[in-house]
C-alpha cells in the first residue's frame, strides 16, 4: 500500500472512533470555532501540537513555522496572530519551541542553505544578543538547549511587542502569553515564563492608540 493511502484509512478510522463516543462530534464543531488558545510552534514533524497538549479539535488555533519564530514582517504569522486576537478573542498565545530543533541547531552553524539562511538570521541575531551566556557554557550541546530555551523567551517578547497584543493589553483583554519547550526524549512541555496582560516592554516599542484613552 502506498503510504499516503494509509492517510486516508486512517481517517477514516478516527471519524469511526469520534462517532461511536459522539454521534454529532463533528457537527457541533462545523458552524463555528471558539479556541482559548494560539499555539505558534515548530514545523517539525516530531512535535504534533494537540497530540502533545492533549487537546481536541477546536481547542487550539496553530500556527507553525521553522523554530517558532515571530517575526514582524512575517505577515502569514501576522495575519494569524490579529484573527486569534481581534475575532477570536484567544486568551492565550503559547510559544512552544523544542530541545533538538533543526532550525535552532543550523542557526548555530556557519552552514549556507540557501533561501533558509534569511529565516534562520533571526535566530543568529538572538545568540548575539544572548553571546556572553551562550559562550560561557562548557559545550556545544548545552549551548544548543540553552538557545532552544531563549529562542522561545525572545519570541514571546516580540510578541509583546506588536500592536495586536498591546491593543489587546490596553482594552483589558485577559489575554497571557507563554514561553513553553517540549522535550523530545520525554515527550513532556517545560514552562519557561508567562507574561501577564499589562506586562512592561521597554518604551521604543510602545504604540499609542486612538480609540484607548490615555494609551501610551
């Protein structure tokens, strides 16, 4: 059998299995989404968002991408982020990076790969902010989990940073953001930070905004 066929038996053995618990599963969820969550997370294969969180289908609305980035002319990340903001009203935006990630591990190297090279720049940028902790440690591999862990910090400050987050913030919108990383060899998420709705930014990156009085 061909492997993509084996896609579609197995389809259709997890409708079979959703109906036989519920017999309108999927009708209650095909008029509407209601998710609590923004889950921004890794492309890589290994790291299945719900299978991972154990949450169903309309639970988390995801966006994936090579290391997790958040970047501010990404506007296939952006326009993700303003839906799961502004219409769906999320209350959480997880950043969910992972110990072994490709991108992270390229980012390190003085390899040329092309188009990617671009992508990974980010990520180069946040080792040379972070170079003094990052050549401190005593080996490459504990450099590698190191940058994994503040990879994902960096991308949850730069969240804080756009205007769809501080708008949110400043209309009193309970909405947290998180800093998690998932471990391959054990399949469990590590919680690195949250920041609470209000949380201070540093000014250069303060919007003001018409409709929210006394807004900086």
């Amino acid at each position: 059998m061909e492997s993509y066929k084996k896609l579609l038996l197995a389809n259709k053995a997890f409708v079979e299995d959703k109906l036989n618990v519920r017999p309108d599963y999927f009708l209650r969820m095909a008029d509407d989404q209601a998710p609590e969550f923004l889950w921004i997370g890794c492309s890589d294969s290994r790291v299945p968002a719900e299978e991972v969180t154990g949450t169903e289908p309309g639970e988390l609305f995801v966006h994936r991408n090579i290391a997790n980035q958040v970047i501010h002319t990404d506007f296939n990340m952006l326009s993700v982020l303003q839906y799961a903001v502004e219409v769906l009203h999320v209350k959480h935006i997880i950043v969910c990076g992972h110990y072994g990630c490709g991108g992270v591990k390229n980012a390190m190297s003085h390899r040329h790969l092309g188009l990617i090279n671009k992508w990974l720049r980010n990520i180069k940028d946040v080792y040379r902010i972070h170079k003094h902790e990052l050549d401190g440690l005593p080996d490459q591999d504990r450099r590698f989990r190191r940058l994994v862990e503040l990879n994902v910090q960096e991308q949850v400050w730069k969240l804080a940073e756009t205007s769809f987050v501080q708008h949110a913030w400043q209309t009193h919108q309970p909405l947290h953001l998180h800093g998690w990383v998932y471990e391959l060899h054990t399949g469990y998420l590590k919680d690195l930070l949250m920041l609470e709705p209000g949380t201070p930014i540093d000014d250069i990156y303060q919007f003001e905004f018409d409709d929210v009085e006394g807004s900086k």
